[in-house]
C-alpha cells in the first residue's frame, strides 16, 4: 500500500464514529484506559482502531477471533505508541492469537526469532513474522495493571526493538545524540541486575529480564507501562532512559491514582 493510500485510508477510517460496543469493552476489561488524560483516550483509540483495521487477525487453536479480543489486544498494544511517532507497527502484519498458553510446535531457534523459554509460551513475537499471544494472558493483562505483567506491551516491545533490523534490546531512537547514554545505562543497569539476582536477591526488573538484552528492553518496557510507580523509585536512571524513548511518564498516570 502505497503511503499516500494508507494515509487516505486511515484518515477515512478515523473520521467514523468509534464504535459503542468498542467503547463498552474498553470501559469492561480495559481499567488502564481510565488513567488516561481525555486527549490521549482520543488518540488511544485511534491508533487502536487503524491496528486492528491494517494487521490480520487469525484465532488458533480454536479460538474465534471476535471484537473483544481485537480490541483487548490492540488498546493494549496502543499504550506503547501514545506518543511515538514512528508508523504503527509497520512491521507486524498478522496476530496470532491462541485461547490459552500454547506448546510451541517446533524448535525456534535462530538468528532472525526469538525464542522465549520453556516449551508453553504466552506470547511470541517474530521478526518480519507474526505475534502471536495467548488470549487469557492478554486478557489478564488487560485486566491487572500493576503487576509488571503484561504479555501484550512485552511482545509489542520485541517488535518495536526489531525495527532496527536486529534484536539486540536498542529499538530505533529518536535522537541519534541518545545513543551513548541509553548505551550505557541499559549495559549497566542489565549488568547490576544480574547480579543482584546472582546473589539470591530480586529486583523491580523481573529475573526474565536479564536472560539477554532482547528481553531486558522487553522486560523493562512492561514494567515500564504496567508497574511505573515502583520502577521509578528504585531504578530512576533506568526508567528516565525509558521516559525519554517512548515519551510517556506512565508513572505520573499511576500515582494519579493513588496506585
Ligand atoms: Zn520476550
């Protein structure tokens, strides 16, 4: 689709009403929206709406895809790009989406795929390839904000790090000049935090975070979102990095809330 088609055609999508039965499931399973200012709600669902019109929507395993898991998943996935410019997702083109946790059908190793531990996996996310996510975890992510757990912004940040064509936990920034400094905050915060959880100790980034690099963006950008008040307070240099790149203080919102 050429640029000036999509543009066109995104712009037609958004000047029709937004859907009352979207607006109900938001309001049902969707408390994040809530912490919202009126302006970012509007834009919320924009972008939810051209994700859900331009990515394709395949339910496996059984699961039918209908408007609730096509709304849960891309007002979630929605949150990360509040206030990024770059295309939505350009890079995704298709969700896979499975009822529950699902057994990985083959060995995914690679240079080019990301394997997440274990054998059941919640959610995955290829580069050039699919994402694909368990609909019950999505929905408890949409449905328990808090908990540094959220199967939805974590895949969504794999593919927004593999926009640079590589999975190597550096996602494209917006100013060239912040390279050095995230650089060296990202290298010595996964570098403590190994540590620290080699010395039986935990920390606001979870164990998983510090498997690579690749999961350590994913990771932090999930705690980032879902948990920003406790992820501030004891890594604030980490988080400002994450602060300056996606542009949002998640952690005001939740303060806000007495959360
Ligand atoms: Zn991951």
């Amino acid at each position: 689709m050429s640029i000036f088609f999509k543009k066109h055609h995104r712009h037609v999508l958004l000047e029709k009403p937004f859907p009352e039965e979207w607006d109900a499931i938001i309001a049902a399973d969707l408390p994040y929206e809530r912490m919202l200012e009126d302006a970012e709600r509007k834009h919320l669902r924009d972008l939810a709406r051209i994700i859900i019109d331009e990515k394709h929507w395949e339910g496996c395993g059984g699961l039918e895809i209908d408007d609730r898991v096509k709304v849960v998943i891309a007002v979630q996935a929605a949150v990360l790009l509040l206030n990024w410019e770059m295309d939505i997702f350009h890079n995704v083109r298709t969700f896979l989406i499975y009822p529950g946790a699902y057994h990985q059908s083959q060995e995914r190793q690679g240079g080019d795929g990301l394997v997440n531990s274990g054998t059941v996996n919640l959610g995955e996310a290829w580069y050039n390839g699919p994402v694909i996510f368990s609909w019950k975890d999505a929905l408890e992510s949409a449905h328990n904000p808090g908990r540094a757990n959220n199967v939805v912004f974590h895949e969504m940040a794999h593919t927004i790090d593999m926009l640079t064509g590589q999975t190597n936990g550096t996602p494209p920034l917006r100013d060239r000049n912040h390279y050095p400094l995230w650089h060296e905050v990202m290298t010595r915060n996964f570098q403590e935090i190994r540590k620290v959880y080699e010395s039986g100790q935990r920390d606001v980034i979870r164990d998983y975070g510090v498997v690579n690099v690749a999961e350590f963006f994913a990771v932090c950008t999930e705690t980032f979102f879902d948990a920003p008040v406790p992820f501030k307070k004891h890594r604030p240099e980490l988080y400002a990095e994450f602060e300056r790149f996606y542009g949002q203080d998640p952690a005001a919102r939740f303060a806000k809330q007495g959360r």
